[in-house]
C-alpha cells in the first residue's frame, strides 16, 4: 500500500484533501499505478474538476469485460471516500 500511496501522491498533486489521496492510493493499490498514471480520473483530478474525477471511479468495475458486483461495491466506496 505504500507504494501505491506513494503513486498517488506523485501522479495527483491535484488532489487537495487527505480523503482524495486514500481513495487514490486505494485505487493504485487494486487497478495498479500504470492504470492510475494512463486514467481520465488523474487527468480530471489534476485539472481540479473533482465532481468529474468522482464520476471516473464507476469505470473501473470489469474484469475481462465481466461487470462484477465487488468492483461495483469498492469503486462505490472509493468515490465516497474521495468526496468526504
């Protein structure tokens, strides 16, 4: 977790609040930096449209082109976490 922590505070300098970097680190840690790094989420996030970046979370919930519940329930929680 560290690492992806780490990723999130390099790649998201537009990320203001504590609760912002969690859910970003958070991410990293499941979909993996490189997807952070390549994502419209960090492009928004960095551009400071936060409602948008919020929205980008609910994009990341298949696995082999499979919508999967647990992915829809965690991605959920990170744009909750990040909008606290």
């Amino acid at each position: 977790m560290i690492t992806a922590t780490r990723a999130a505070i390099r790649l998201c300098p537009g990320a203001s609040k504590p609760t912002q970097l969690a859910a970003l680190a958070d991410f990293a840690f499941n979909c993996g930096s490189g997807n952070l790094e390549l994502s419209t989420l960090r492009r928004k996030v960095n551009q400071g449209d936060i409602e948008s970046a919020a929205n980008e979370f609910g994009r990341w919930v298949n696995a082999r082109g499979v919508k999967l519940p647990g992915l829809v329930r965690r991605r959920n929680s990170e744009k909750q976490l990040f909008l606290s």
